[in-house]
C-alpha cells in the first residue's frame, strides 16, 4: 500500500527531492502536502526523512555507466564515478550539506546508467509499438540552399556559459565567421533562440583571441545525435564588435580549408532533392494532399 501510494504521488515526491537541504523545507513541505490525506502526508514525510539519512556508502560505477569511470575521493574514502556521476554528486552534495541516501540515489541513477538507459529503452519501444508511427525522412524539393561563407568541419575544445551554468566542456564540429555546430552532452539542456557564451579554449592556447568574456552566440536548433550528446547549431551574435577576431577567424578558415575540409552538407542536401525531383516528378499525376485533425478541426499541413 506503502509503494502505490508513493508512486500515486511520484511527481510530488520527485519535486520535494529538490527542496531538501532547504532551510525552509518544512514551510514547503507542509504547502505543497496540503492537499493529502494525513497518512499520505506521513509516508512522504518518512521517505524524505529517508533520504535526508548522511550515509558512507562506497560508489563504485564500473561496468554500470557508459562514461570513462574514474577514482573520485571524498572525505579521504575513494569513489569510483565518470564524468557525469562526479557532476550529479558535487551539485547533490552541494544542495544536501552531506553525503545522504538522497546524494547516492541521485548518483545510482543518473541518465547514462545502464540501468536506467534499459528502462528508458523499455519505455520508449513500448510507446512507439503503442503510437505506432512511421518515421520517414522529408525530401523538400525546390530547396538549393548554399552558403554565403565557407563552413569547416574543425574540432576544438570550448567552453559554453549560459543561465548560472559556467564553463561547460564541449567541441565543435564545424566553425565559420557567423556561425558554428556544437557537440554537446545531452545533460545540458538548451533550447531554440537562447544566448549563450562561448570560449574557443582550443584556438586560446595558440593565439591570443582578445575575447575575455567569450563570443555571444544564439542557439538556432538542437539535433539529437546518440544518447550521450546532442548537435547544437548556434549563428553569432556580432554583439562584442571585434574586427580583429572576425579577420582572425576568416583567415584561419581559409588557411586551413584544404587541411580539414569545407562543410558540404548543403550542397549534398541541393544534390538529393534534385536527384528526387527528377525521378519523382514526371512520375506524378496527381497532388497529394496531408491534413491534420485536431478535434473536429481539419488543417492543410502540406501540399
């Protein structure tokens, strides 16, 4: 009865887990139980007593995590975690006071958990037998973008502050004058037309940039890539009005295209639709029409 109860309420026990560590807690506690029965009130106040217990429990994340699993020591007692545990831990600790059960569960399921990745796995097959959707690329004909500067597929080490979150560790995939592609953990949720800054620490170690607070670029899409990392497309801002670092950047380009190749995937893109077009077209003898319904309203989505 215990465990329904807790799972009824999964949300809020999931949302309390945030506030513990708080001097107020009790205050929020009490709010945000309002509105249940006083022996479901009791069971939420036990599990967060629970949680809140310091603990000495030995982490040891080898053959359970798919990051590189490295000795972490704390409190002179060796802990075996990867990159992603270590953050989930400091930033546990660092709201909780102490080492609590509460800390070592946040920890034990972090997203790159094998554990947590088959559930996930579970979870994602079963909706998507229930949905039962076609996935299938879109081909846009009449689309022959090109690009207005060269685009480089360069790898480097850099740095990416946004909100209150300060030096995050990422790589470029391909760089140009008013814009770049970034590989980015999945943890590091960030969303379409967001600012962030940006230090290219990878160029900072050869050349002296000039640019103390970063280059200020706007998130322009998120791409999924792999569990671990995401593809963040991002198009520069101009807001720190540098010439010398633009004239820098331009001439790197061009200097180094032959080395580490000019990004084509625009032209490849030009290339398929007229491939498609082509064979496509002169086959149709009809339009085909896709509708969307949203309860009683039907809406032309594509022609």
């Amino acid at each position: 009865m215990a465990d329904d109860i807790m799972l009824k309420h999964e949300n809020l026990v999931n949302e309390l887990k945030t506030y513990l560590g708080n001097a107020k807690f009790d205050l929020i506690f009490k709010s945000k139980t309002a509105g249940l029965t006083k022996p479901e009130q009791f069971l939420m106040k036990m599990e967060m007593s629970r949680l809140s217990q310091p603990v000495a429990r030995f982490i040891d994340l080898r053959g359970l995590v798919t990051g590189q699993v490295k000795p972490y020591e704390h409190n002179g007692k060796q802990h075996f975690m990867d990159d992603t545990a270590i953050e989930v831990f400091e930033k546990a600790l660092k709201q909780h006071g102490e080492y609590t059960l509460a800390v070592y569960e946040a920890v034990m399921n972090t997203e790159n958990n094998h554990r947590v990745l088959q559930k996930q796995a579970a979870e994602k097959s079963e909706l998507e037998e229930l949905e039962n959707n076609l996935s299938t690329d879109v081909i846009k004909f009449a689309s022959y973008e090109s690009r207005c500067e060269e685009r480089m597929n360069y790898s480097i080490k850099v740095t990416i502050d946004y909100n209150d979150k300060k030096n995050i560790a990422a790589s470029t995939s391909d760089i140009s004058l008013s814009g770049c592609k970034v590989k980015l953990a999945t943890r590091h949720a960030v969303r379409k037309n967001q600012l962030i800054a940006m230090r290219l620490v990878g160029l900072e170690q050869d050349f002296e940039l000039g640019l103390k607070n970063g280059i200020q670029y706007e998130v322009v899409a998120v791409e999924n890539i792999s569990r671990e990392f995401n593809h963040i497309r991002l198009k520069r801002t101009y807001i720190e009005n540098n010439d010398a670092f633009n004239d820098f950047l331009e001439s790197f380009i061009h200097g180094n295209k032959r080395r580490y190749k000019v990004n084509l995937d625009n032209t490849l893109d030009a290339v398929v639709s007229k491939g498609y077009e082509q064979y496509y077209i002169p086959r149709v003898t009809s339009l085909y029409l896709f509708l969307s319904k949203k309860m009683i309203s039907i809406t032309l989505v594509l022609a």
